[in-house]
C-alpha cells in the first residue's frame, strides 16, 4: 500500500483533483440502490493519501471539494430528471441540479479535508480528526439553507438490517460516524510515520467493531418479535401515474377513478383504512363538499380514506400540500400540511430579489414556480384517525431529517405519502425508501408509506418490510399495522445528542493524539 500512496504522492495537483472526483463518483456505488460497501475503503483511504500529499490550505480544500463533487454529481443526478418533465419551460435551469447544486454541497466537505489538513494531524490521529470533521459538516449540510441531509454515508447500510439496527441507538450521523472512521483506517497502511503493527492492530479493531455492531444487531432481529394493532387493516394504493401526465387538467378525473378503483374493498376483504399517496386527489377537497361525499362511498365501515390532497385557503391565496383524513360520512377528521417545503420545488426562495434584479425576466422559469405556504410553528404533526393509533405524518421529503421526526410528540407509527414520480427510474426513489426503513429503525416504530410511483410498503419498527410495491408499478397492499417496540428506542429518547456527542469525542480524541505526537 505503501506504493501506491508514494504515487499518489507523486502525481500533479490537477491529476489528484481528478483522482479524487473518480473517487468521489465511486462513493455513489456504495449508496442505494447499489450498496457496494467495498468502495468506501477504497475511496476514503484513497482520499486520505491524497490529503496527505498536499501542502497548502487551497490544496487540502479542493481535494474534498472535488471528491464531493464526484460524489453529489453521481449521487444526485436524478433531481435533473425532475426538471425534464416540463423540458420546455425548466431546461434553462437543468444545469442547477446537475452541476451547481454539487459543487455548492461540495463547499461543505471541502471544509472538511481542510479542517484535517489545518490540525496537522498524523497517522491514526488524522483518521479521528477526519472521520469528526467530516460528519459536523456533514451536520452542516443537513441544517444550511433548510437543509438537506441526503445520501449520508450511513444509508449504505440500508440493504444490510443487522447494521442498520444500529441506528436505533446512536441515529444515522451515528452510524455514518463509525462508517467513515472505519472506511479511513486502511489509510494508515500507505503512511511511512505509522508502523505496520500499528496499523495492523488498527485494522483488526476495526474488523472487530464492524463485526460487533453486525452481531448486536443480528441478535436483535433475531429476538424480536412483531404484533399488530388489533381490527386495524389497511389497504395501501398506488397508482402509478406518470408525472407528465399527474396535472394535465383533461386527465385529472381519470386520475382520480384510477386510485378510486383500485380502492374498492370487494366481497371478503377486510381494509378499514385506505391510504394514498402525496396529492393523489388532485382537487382542494376540503373546499370541495361534494368530492368529499363522493369518495366517502367507498369508505370502509367505520373506517376513512387518509390521503395526500392540496388544501387552498378559501378567503386568501393560500395554499398547503396536506394529508386530509376523510371519514365515512364525508367528513374531513383531520389534516396535517406539511411543514419542511423543498426549495426551488414547492416554494421559491428569495423570490422578491430574484424579481428586483430581473433574474425573473431572464430566466421566466423561475416566476412561474409556485409557492406552498407553510404552517405556522404550533401547527399539530400527529393525526388522528378514528380507531388508530395516533400517526406521525412526513410528506415526502420531510422524512429525511431524522430530528424533525418526535420533537415533543407522541405516536405509535409513521404516515409517508409521496410522489417520487418525479425522478423516473433512477436511484432517487430507491434512496429515499432507503431513508424511511432508518426512520423506522431510529424511532422504534412501523413507517406506512404510499407512494404514487413507488416504492410503497409496510415497515415494521426494525426497518424490514414486511410488503411493497416494485417501482413503477399500479397496484394495493393489504395488510395489518405493526406495533412499535415495546420501550423507546435510545436515539428517540435523546436524538442528536448522541452522534454530536460523538463527534465533539472523535475531533477531541484526534487533537490529543496530535498533540501528543508533537510532545514526543
């Protein structure tokens, strides 16, 4: 290994950069729906000689900020195919998503590399300084701007149960923690100041650790036991309807009869809960009395339709992408709007400046974005349905943020509806059901998602599902509701409190290690 970092070392700056971009790309393999574990060593070990043969700060910046930029690039495509929906009014801005919004996110983990670069740390030193400093700005990125914390490290576990199960205790800035620590530790075999018993050892504690969170977690699928709330059948419906064709006024009622058919509970089937996917009525229904009691027909006795529908304030311009719980007698019971909006998706951000410097004129795209509104802070996150549980509701993307999932609140599981028809056929969908199993195993608690696209499941509280619908594909579920876990999981007791105390530990640990390097 030793030669293969003195090659490294002697390459020009501009053929590390691009070293580190294919390294970057690699890192995508590793995420879903591909889960090809093995490149994270090679990529993060490959990034750390590279960070180790430079010499000023504007090296060890943009060594991250192109290894990131690999990584986000081949890691978010899919959000440019959102964009060739409607090609002719958003091909302008389809280099946003592509390239820009990369290299932006890249600025963050060029932070990173920086910050290892800065401490002057050495061998397993540097390792600790690099794996800390890489997730708090990976923290960062989850809280920037809004945020947007996806495709972290940790969701290459997503495809591996016993390991996810570890996010039950430490969340997934935990996991993706012990991730990169443990991708970066084959490093020490390429560094001449640190001896091979050195990294020897290293290395075997890693296999240790690694095997030991995989057994903890095989032990604890292998105990656990899952039940279900009694008389509480749902019916999950998903209606493959191609986004092209989701708003074209003329097919909207032929929208609406497709997931209504697919809802109907024939002679022998025992559904008393139908649940939709994000915006599946295309109509503002609770302005609209009549849809109401039209689709209360097909209600279940004693049970409701909940269903994703925009919901238009009637004496203003407002209006909210929701959740709308219908009852049997066509009745709205409750509603839940979604409260984290996606940037430049459901709202456009600095819309007056954009006005103010004719970008709008420009780039007529732009103006003609529209703007949900967001529910003041009071607004309620659990929903109630008449003879279930109480639910909390995450409208698509909200359900990447792990601590807006129980700030304060109490629930029994977890209500997702989206629409990735958005993104096709890519790895977007896959990564975000990737994202729902860890809620579930976070939380301790069953996550219900319907999607209109896919991918729609029953999960039970350890993140394995227990039904769902392959992507692109019209089709129901039926099956019961699970119970969470019997106690509260550690991470829903104290959140992020514990990766960030981790964290803090990690740099720590990387300082005094440095500096005692330096003593002697």
């Amino acid at each position: 290994m030793k030669a293969v970092s003195s090659w490294i070392s002697a390459l020009s700056f501009l053929k590390k950069s691009l070293l580190a971009f294919v390294l970057g790309l690699a890192i995508a393999a590793a995420l879903p729906p591909l889960h090809l574990i093995f490149l994270l060593p090679v990529s993060f070990t490959g990034l750390l000689w590279i960070l180790s043969s430079v010499s000023t700060r504007k090296q060890a910046f943009f060594v991250g900020w192109w290894f990131a930029w690999g990584q986000f690039i081949a890691g978010l495509y899919w959000i440019g195919v959102a964009f060739t929906i409607d090609a002719e009014t958003h091909a302008l801005l389809l280099p946003l998503p592509i390239l820009v919004l990369p290299a932006f996110l890249a600025i963050l983990s060029g932070g990173a590399t920086l910050a290892t670069h800065l401490t002057r740390a050495r061998s397993l030193a540097r390792i600790f300084v690099f794996s800390g400093s890489w997730l708090l700005f990976e923290y960062i990125r989850g809280v920037l701007f809004t945020g947007f914390p996806w495709n972290l490290i940790g969701y290459s576990w997503s495809a591996f149960p016993p390991v996810l199960q570890s996010t039950a205790y430490f969340g997934i800035y935990g996991l993706t923690l012990f991730t990169v620590f443990l991708a970066s530790l084959p490093a020490l075999f390429g560094e001449t100041e640190t001896p091979n018993r050195t990294a020897g050892i290293s290395l075997i504690t890693c296999v240790g650790v690694l095997l030991a969170i995989y057994g903890a977690g095989a032990v604890r699928l292998h105990t656990s036991s899952v039940t279900y709330f009694a008389d509480a059948p749902i019916r999950l419906v998903q209606p493959n309807i191609r986004q092209i064709d989701k708003w074209k006024p003329d097919l909207l009622l032929d929208h609406l009869r497709k997931i209504v058919a697919l809802s109907v509970i024939e002679e022998g089937e025992k559904p008393r809960y139908l649940i939709w996917p994000e915006t599946a009525v295309p109509y503002y229904l609770t302005t609209a009395p009549a849809l109401q009691k039209e689709l209360a027909r097909i209600v279940p006795s004693s049970g409701a339709i909940i269903t994703g529908a925009p919901r238009r304030d009637p004496e203003s311009s407002r209006y909210w992408n929701s959740l709308q719980v219908l009852g049997e007698r066509g009745d709205i019971l409750d509603i839940y709007d979604k409260q984290h909006l996606v940037p430049y998706g459901e709202y456009m951000p600095f819309r007056s400046v954009m006005v103010a410097t004719g970008l709008t004129d420009v780039i007529p795209a732009l103006d003609r974005m529209s703007d949900f509104a967001t529910p003041d802070k009071s607004a309620r996150k659990v929903v109630s349905v008449p003879g279930l549980p109480p639910a909390r509701v995450m409208i698509c993307y909200e359900i990447a943020f792990p601590w807006e999932v129980a700030p304060k609140t109490a629930f029994s599981w977890i209500i997702n509806i989206t629409n990735d028809g958005w993104f096709g056929n890519t790895s977007g969908p896959y990564q975000h059901f990737a994202i729902t199993r860890t809620r579930a195993v976070e939380q301790g608690v069953p996550v219900v998602r319907a999607a209109n696209t896919g991918i729609s499941a029953i999960i039970d509280p350890y993140g394995r599902v227990e039904q769902q619908l392959a992507l692109n594909k019209a089709g129901i579920i039926d099956g019961e509701l699970p119970l969470p876990i019997a106690a509260r999981t550690v991470y829903s007791r104290y959140g992020e409190k514990i990766p960030v105390m981790m964290v803090l530990m990690f740099i720590a640990t990387g300082v005094f290690l440095a500096w005692r390097s330096s003593k002697t």
